[in-house]
C-alpha cells in the first residue's frame, strides 16, 4: 500500500474484523519479576551513588620496626680472625653480652701468648728509665744552681781581690812619692855638700861621703818602691782580667749544664711519648683480646648465619649473623605515589591487611571491612626511593575497641594499606575514579587546626 489517499481504511478494517491471536497475546510473570527486581536493584544502585564514601591513598609496603634499634641487624667482628668455636645456632634467643662466637688471632703481630706481660715488662723499663731522667734532670739543677752560687762567691772575691789591689797600689804609690821625696832631699844636701867641699872645705869629705851614702840609699830605695808599685798596677790589672775571666768560665759552665739540662728533658719528652705509646699498646692488645669474643649488642633471636663452619677465615667488619631483636616495637613501612603525598598528613588513620590474615575489604566504607588493622601515620619520608614513591612509618592505632595487631606477625611480612582521608558521596569518588583526578585537596577540622599552628 503506497498510503496515496489521504482517507485511511485502517479503523475500518479493525472494527470489521476481529484479530483473535493478538488478544491471545499476554506478558510471562517472569518478566515482571525481572522487571520489578531491576527497578529495585536500580533503586538500590541508586541509592548507593549517594552514599558516603570515604576517600583513600592506597599503598603497599611490608613490616618493620618503628625505631632502628628494634630493626634486623649484621653483626660483625672488629678484627680479621679465624672462627674457632659457634657457641650459637640458628633460631636461638640470647641475651645481651651473650657469646655468639669465638675467633682466634690471625696476625703475627699479636700471636705471642704472653704478650701482655711482655709489654708490662717494656713499660716498667721505660718508667725506671724516665725515672734515671728526671733525676739527671734534678743533678743538673743542682748543679746549675751550684755554679751561680759559686759565681757569686768568686765574682766577689776577684771584686774583693781587685779593690786589695787598687789599695795596695794607692799605697805602694804614696810609698813611692815619699821615697822620692827623700831621693830629692838626699840628692840636694849631696849637692851642697860636694860645694861647700870644693869651694871652702866648709864640709869635710867624710861627711861628704856620708851624704853620698844616703843619696845611695835613698835611691835604692826609690826604685824599690817604684818596683813595687809596678808590681801592684800589674798585680791588679790581673785581678781586673781575672774578674773579667770569672764571668766568661762559669758563663760556659752554666750553659754546658743547661744544654746537658735540655738533653735530658728532650729525652725524657721521648720517653714519655714512648711510655704512651706503651699503655696505649697496652690497652689495645686488651681491647683486641676481647674481642676474640663477638657477643650480641642486645637481646634477640639469632636468624640467619653468614659464615659456616670451624677454621674459616673471617675479615674486619665482615657480617657474621643476622640478629632479630626480642620484642621490636612494630611498624609498617608503607609506600605510596608522590602525587598522594600532599594528601596525606601525620596522625591520618590507616587500614592495614597483613598478608596471611583473611580479610573482606571494602575501602572506602571501613566499618564494613573486616580482617584489616587499624594504624596511624607517624612519620612521612622527606626523600623518595628510587622508584618515586614515598615512605610512610604506620604505627599501632591505641584506642578503645580496636583490635591489637597480630602477635605472630614477622619482620618483611607484605601489608597492603589504605590512608583514610575524607568523605564524599559513591558517585563522585566513581567520577573521580572515570576521570583520573586525585582524591580532594579539602582537609579535616583537626588537620586544618594543626597546619595552622606548624604556620
């Protein structure tokens, strides 16, 4: 039918005639149900969108410890050896100060079983040496002192002898002009008297020749006393020279004692300096003695043994055995992307799932989740690790009605964790999740109060 008229015989032909297999025609019931139970379920689905729904940072991370004391560690010897006895083995628990291994010696140094007396011996010889020392040191100022004083005493007898000598010349002087004096009379009644006697015989020559006589005698004195005069100014010009010597001999005295002094005290600052040496030789042949004895730093369970059997040789600061220490103070090590770390701030609650503990979780309704742990954030990384994810230390969550983390839990144990944030409806978060936004930047009252205060 081309429909060229625009009178349509349509009605005319369905009252004309009855269609009696489309009346027979109905709906099945079990298309209403599953039309009722759709319309319920997007109802329900609905409903759901409008839920709250709290946001969170998820990451993965595995057990730790909280304070690196409480965290697996090496211990190694101090000094190279040779491994004699373990008094340890695996998966024992020991005390601190307890003996995990004994090493001998391996240098040659230090193979001689007595020497420690040995070297208590050199030391008392050195002390008896530095003793003989400093008593030369002592002779010497004795001697030095001596010589001072002995160059006072002389020094005033030369002065003394000098000033003898000054006065015996003033009075062999005086002597000397007196004689003179007599010389020049002796010589002028001689005179006269040889004039008178040529001229009158006012003199006779007897008494001329007693004048002569005298004259003789005078003279002779005169040069006596002159001759003794010169012997006073040389006798103290020797004086004045040896008062000048005095000075120059003990000078040199002196300073050979002084250098003798200076000598000793040089040597006994060598002795002194070997003698430290000694004690400190001393104390560390002690020290290495001790450490032929590796002992645990703390008390722990001995996990893993690095070196095996007896007479292997071992060097310094080499691992020996992994030590796990008793009753650590737990933590999770949780890393997350660096675009969530804005997020996130210390004292954020986190839900933690430990690997071998069932659990059903949902993320974003906790209260529904079941099997997972409660933790807050203590410390957040200030560096990444090599992979641009930042650490998280995730510590036990104290508070009334949560349950305790698991005593059976095992260092590097694999957690799976979720940092809580805020809450906004199911459908916002699948929007959000669609379009690939992060979770809100809009932070809680308590987070907002505590970076007001840190500004």
């Amino acid at each position: 039918m081309l429909n060229l008229s625009k009178q349509s015989t349509s009605k005319q032909i369905n009252e004309q005639f009855e269609l009696y297999s489309l009346n027979t025609l109905h709906t099945p019931r079990s298309a209403v149900i599953l039309k009722r139970w759709l319309m319920v379920i997007g109802i329900i689905l609905i409903a759901v969108l409008f839920l709250p729904w709290q946001q969170n940072v998820t990451g993965k991370g595995d057990i730790s410890a909280f304070t690196p004391k409480d965290r697996p560690q090496n211990i190694q010897n101090i000094i190279s050896g040779r491994i004699e006895k373990w008094m340890v083995k695996e998966g024992d628990l020991v005390q601190a100060g307890d003996t995990l291994l004994v090493i001998s010696e391996t240098k040659d140094d230090y193979f001689d079983p007595n020497l420690p007396s040995r070297l208590k011996e050199q030391l008392s010889a050195k002390q008896d040496g530095l003793t003989s020392y400093r008593l030369k040191i002592e002779a010497l100022d004795q001697q030095i002192a001596a010589l001072e004083q002995n160059q006072k005493f002389s020094l005033q007898k030369a002065r003394n002898k000098v000033k003898q000598g000054f006065l015996k010349v003033t009075s062999d002087s005086t002597d000397a002009l007196a004689e003179q004096v007599q010389f020049n009379i002796a010589q002028t009644r001689y005179d006269r008297g040889e004039d008178q006697y040529k001229n009158g015989g006012l003199v006779s020559l007897s008494e001329l020749e007693s004048r002569r006589l005298k004259l003789q005698e005078t003279r002779a004195k005169l040069v006596s006393t002159q001759n003794k005069l010169a012997i006073s100014r040389q006798e103290l010009i020797n004086a004045q020279i040896e008062l000048n010597s005095i000075n120059a001999e003990y000078a040199e005295k002196i300073s050979k004692a002084q250098s003798d002094r200076s000598s000793a005290l040089s040597a006994l600052a060598a002795g002194q300096y070997e003698l430290s040496q000694l004690n400190n030789k001393i104390t560390n042949v002690g020290i290495r003695r001790n450490q032929y004895f590796i002992k645990a730093p703390q008390e722990g369970y001995v996990v893993r043994s690095l070196k095996a059997g007896i007479g292997e040789m071992i060097k310094e600061g080499e691992s020996i055995c992994t030590l796990q220490p008793f009753a650590p103070e737990m933590a999770v090590e949780l890393y997350v992307k660096a675009m969530d770390v804005p997020l996130i701030t210390e004292g954020r609650e986190v839900r933690l799932q430990f690997e071998g503990w069932p659990s059903l979780v949902f993320s974003g309704w906790p209260s529904a989740t079941v099997g997972t742990f409660g933790g807050i954030v203590k410390v957040i990384d200030r560096i990444d690790n090599s992979k641009g994810e930042y650490r998280l230390l995730i510590v036990p969550k104290i508070h009334k009605g949560e349950q305790e983390w698991p005593k059976q839990l095992r260092m590097g144990s694999g957690v799976v964790g979720w940092v809580m944030l805020n809450d906004v409806p199911v459908w916002y978060e699948i929007w959000r999740q669609l379009n690939a936004f992060p979770p809100t930047l809009k932070q809680e009252p308590e987070a907002a109060l505590k970076t007001e205060k840190a500004k």
